[in-house]
C-alpha cells in the first residue's frame, strides 16, 4: 500500500512543477509588460513636458517681437522701414538652454491684403463701370505672373475670390458662388467673410497648387480688416509686380526702377516716393495715392523652437498702433 501511495505522488509533483513553471513565466511575461508600459508613460512624459518647454520657448520669441516693434515705433513713430530692429533677423538660430529659437517678423503690409476685396466697389468719375483697388490689383497681378497654369481665366479667379468674401450668394461676372462648390464631388460652401489665412485660397475656384506656389509671395491677409495700404519702406525689391500692378502705366522694370530708388532708410514721406513713380511714366496716380503708406501697423512672426531634438512652431498676428502691440491671433504648427 504505500508503494502504491508513492507512485501516485509522483505524478503530482510533476503536475505541481508545470503550474509552478507556468505562472513564473507568466510573471514574467507580466513583468516585461508592466516594464514596457512604464518606459512608453516615461517617455510620453518627457515629450510632453519637452514640447511644453518648446512652446515657452516659442511664446518667448513673440514677446521679444513685441519689444523690437514696441522699440522701432519708439524710436521712429512715423515710418516703418527695414532697417529698423524689427526686421534685423537673420537665418542662424539663437542658442537657448537645451535648444535653439529662431523668429522672423514680416510686415503684413508690403503685400496685398486679400480681405481688401471685400470692400464695396465705388464708381470711378466719369464712368459707369464699378471697381475695388483690390480687386483691379488682384487682376493685374494674375495677368502678369508668368506661367500661371490653371483652367480659369484670370477674370474669373479675381472674381472668385470676391465672390468668396462678399456677404450675398449671387455670382459676380464670371466668379462663382455655393452653386459651384456645392456641385463637386467633395462639395463646401463659400466663406462670405474675412479670409482667416491665405492658405483658405486653395478653397477658391482656379487657385490650383501651382497657382498657390505663384501667387502666395504678393498676397496675405490681415484678419478682419479690409486695409490695404502697402508700405513702399517694406515690400520687398523681388515683390516689384506687385507695385507695377497697383498703378497704372507702372511696368515691371520702372516698379523695380522706383524700389531700387528708395534710400536705405526709407523714403521719408510718400510724396518723395511718388516723385520716383512719376519718373518712370506712371498714370493716374491721384486716384491710388490712398493705396500707399511709409508706416505700418499689422506684422506677422514665424517662430520656432527646438528643445532636446523636439520641435514647435507657431506663427502669431500682430498690431502695432497707438504705443501697444496687440496680439491679432495665434496659430501652432506649420507655416501661415
């Protein structure tokens, strides 16, 4: 009898070994879990509090906008100009603890605003046809980039983009309204409003692309405003066509004549810039004087911020009048 009790024990303790094994290897599996999972939380941990500080590094980037334009409209209230501290940036990031930061300011108006399309047409003296500065500035622009490739005519983009903006559903011209986009395969209706960013341009009916890529250098867009007073102290040398499209009889070279023109400082008034313009055979410039400026007031930062190989990008609207700069509104990540 207890030969026979032995024999049936044995196969007891080998029973007992293998759940024995069985719940140390899955411990183990446990471990390696738990152990995996605490590592992920960790890290996760550590990219949030890592971009929280690329962030702060960030917003420290716009308050030092605020200073350089609070001190350039300090030291010269009347004219803006790119030799004032706000626009001395340059390409190579400034160092910070654990990261760099780098920031660049861009007057919002040495380019065309597009919401200044939405202003109402006035008759012109003498002629019983309707026009916006804007949009004539729009038109001549798209007539003269060259290599534009879209399927619509020039008239009918220009229209477009007032059709988008203007408050009513009724087609102007050859623009196009909700009918039109209503009727595509992914169908939207149209803004009736302010353009909040120029990238809502690829909305617009003919803005392709290729179109964007060759229009986004002469246009922005200040939110909720419908100004348009192009600083001639500011627009760019390269951004020329943009002149030539605004004053009649201006061509492309006599534009770049007039810039090329300008003193290092700016011109000092608006009346020595339209001397130059006169020079180079302009037409009509009594009815765009309005259009021009030496000073502005709306400017756009792009900055970023890298701390421990994290990155973080913001890009934030600015006005600059009556001693304060005010904060317009504020995008994060990518390029507005």
């Amino acid at each position: 009898m207890a030969k026979g009790a032995v024999l049936n024990h044995k196969p007891q303790q080998g029973a007992a070994l293998i759940i024995v094994l069985f719940i140390v290897a899955l411990a183990s599996i446990l471990a390696v879990e738990m152990s995996s999972n605490l590592l992920i939380q960790v890290r996760k941990s550590t990219n949030i509090q890592g971009h929280q500080q690329a962030k702060w590094y960030a917003y420290a980037a716009e308050e030092l906008a605020i200073k350089a334009l609070l001190q350039s409209k300090k030291d010269d209230p009347d004219k803006t100009t790119l030799k004032q501290i706000w626009a001395q940036q340059g390409d190579v990031p400034y160092p910070v603890d654990n990261g760099t930061l780098q920031g660049k300011i861009i007057d919002l108006q040495a380019c065309l605003n597009l919401n200044a399309l939405r202003v109402k047409a006035a008759t012109q003296a003498g002629s019983t046809s309707r026009t916006n500065p804007a949009h004539k500035a729009l038109l001549a622009l798209l007539e003269n980039i060259e290599d534009l490739q879209s399927d619509e005519s020039e008239e009918a983009m220009a229209d477009s983009v007032f059709d988008w903006l203007d408050e009513d559903s009724i087609t102007y011209r050859s623009g196009a309204e909700e009918d039109e986009y209503l009727s595509r395969q992914f169908p939207y209706m149209t803004a009736n409003s302010y353009f909040a960013s120029t990238s809502e341009l690829r909305l617009v009916k003919g803005f392709n692309p290729l179109v964007m890529e060759k229009v986004l250098p002469y246009v922005c867009v200040i939110p909720g405003s419908e100004l348009l007073a192009i600083n001639v102290n500011t627009l760019d040398p390269e951004n020329a066509l943009l002149l030539s499209a605004m004053i009649d009889g201006l061509d492309i070279s006599g534009a770049q004549a007039v810039l090329a023109a300008r003193p290092d400082d700016g011109f000092s008034n608006i009346e020595e810039f339209f001397e130059q313009v006169n020079q180079q055979g302009a037409q009509n410039v009594k009815s765009v004087e309005k259009l021009f400026t030496i000073n502005s007031e709306y400017f756009k930062l792009q900055s970023q911020a890298e701390f421990v190989e994290l990155r973080f990008s913001m890009t934030t609207l600015l006005q600059a009048k009556d001693g304060e700069v005010t904060i317009l509104a504020r995008k994060f990540g990518g390029v507005q």
